[in-house]
C-alpha cells in the first residue's frame, strides 16, 4: 500500500547543484501536480520509482504545461510559446530521457518538441514500469489482492491509437494475476474518454449523451471489480462516469501505478 515514508523527491536543479545527473527525469504533468486524484497516481508512481532504485528527478517549478491543451483548442501561438520554455529548461539540464504519466504530455514531448529543438527519448509510466520489472529491478508478488479479479483497461487515445501502445498496460495488469476482460471498443478501436482536445476543460456540449458515460457503459458490460487506466484525464471522466451510474460502491477506477503500488515488493 502507499505509505507516508516516501522520500522527498530532489529537483533537476537540486540534483544539478551536487553534481548529479538523474537517469531519468519525471515529467508530472499539471493534472499530476494540481488534481487531488491525479495526485495519487504521481505519489504511487514515485513508490514505484523509489523502490526500483531509479535516479530521478522533478522540474518542480520550473515546469509548466507542455502547451497540449492550447494546441488541441486551435492556439497555435501559446503552444510554441509554452513548448519553446520547457525545451529551453529541459536542454539547459541537458535531459536525455522523460518518463510521464500523462499521455497528453507524452505525446506533445514525444512527437511534438522534436520540430521546436526538443530532442528526447519519451517513456509513458506504463513503459518503463514495463522495462523495470522486465529487467528485474522492480518486482511485484503475483499473489496479490487481484489475483483472479476482473480489470478491464480503458486505452487513453494519445498512448494507444495514437502512439500504437497497448501492450505495455495489460501486460502489466496480467502480471498481477487478475483477469484481463476487454470492452468491446478497444485497441485501435478504442472509444475516448471525452476528455481529450482540451474538452476536459469546457462543458459538455448539448447532446443525447455524454462520451465518458457511453465509455462507461461499456466498461461496466464486462463486469469489472476494477477499470484500470492510464492517464489522469481518463481516470477523471470514468470515475465520473462510475459515479453517474451509481457503482462508485462497487467499481474501482485506478491508474496501472496505483495497481502495482499497492501490491507488496518481494
């Protein structure tokens, strides 16, 4: 379970001060840093992080939003401004490898910065916890409090059929021994949450039905304990969704880190 003896975690600009280069840098994201519930998943990513014994650091202040949302609304010129003010940080850190738990975040670091002069190798948290437990340097017990429960996995647009991963997320859900049920729209024919092109962030527009409450629905046909995700903004709109539907009792939404921060190390 996640516990308050957490270490703190050190600053690139702390780390730069005594002379150390993180092996990778954690890229937060504002829904990481600001959204109470998104916060749980950055607090189980960095257990995840800590008990590998991975280097990392955080921009803490000195980061600000990648510009996705601006971008997605239409405003072009906010983008390039937000994105040209983290390349200048991120290159003056000379940072080589971010890891986010944002899909949002990774795909505007991942294919987007490129053309702005920001040049880095982009993990999703779902990746590289992937590549830690692959490697041996994380390990989870298979016998766990999901052994045998169903999970189904919603896939975030920009990690799946925009960025082609859907392997990393269920692998790590099939490592946890729990049963793995697809919804009927999913992979390259998953459905969006609804909170993607910056809608998160404006009401919903007149219509029959909300996107997050048809998404929902579908997930709740495959009778899961658990709705597994990957990204905050998702896990927002189908928590809402569970909450509409009035199973918030019954069905758990959970980021992938939050499922394997509550599993015991060996």
């Amino acid at each position: 379970m996640m516990d308050n003896t957490t270490n703190p975690v050190q600053t690139m600009a702390e780390m730069t001060q005594n002379g150390v280069s993180p092996e990778v840098l954690f890229w937060v994201g504002c829904a990481g840093s600001f959204d109470d519930r998104s916060k749980k998943i950055t607090k189980a990513f960095v257990e995840l992080l800590q008990r590998a014994n991975v280097s990392f650091a955080v921009l803490g202040p000195e980061e600000s939003c990648t510009g996705d949302p601006a971008k997605r609304a239409g405003n072009e010129f906010l983008f390039q401004m937000q994105a040209s003010t983290n390349i200048e940080v991120l290159n003056g850190y000379q940072v080589k490898k971010i890891v986010t738990a944002c899909p949002h975040c990774f795909n505007t670091l991942k294919n987007e910065y490129p053309q702005l002069g920001g040049q880095y190798e982009v993990l999703h948290h779902t990746q590289f916890l992937h590549q830690l437990i692959e490697e041996g340097r994380l390990n989870i017990e298979s016998k766990t409090e999901y052994k045998g429960k169903k999970i189904t996995f919603h896939d975030p647009c920009y990690l799946g059929r925009a960025n082609k991963e859907y392997e990393a997320p269920r692998a790590l859900i099939k490592k946890l021994s729990a049963e793995l049920v697809e919804m009927k729209s999913c992979k390259e024919k998953g459905l969006c949450c609804g909170a993607g092109g910056a809608q998160m962030f404006k009401d919903a527009e007149k219509g029959d039905k909300e996107i997050n409450i048809e998404r929902t629905e579908q997930a709740l046909d495959t009778n899961p304990e658990i709705i597994a995700a990957g990204c905050p903004f998702c896990n927002t709109m189908l928590h809402d969704g569970v909450t509409n539907k009035g199973k918030e009792s019954k069905v758990a939404v959970l980021d992938i880190a939050q499922l394997l921060a509550q599993t015991e190390s060996l």
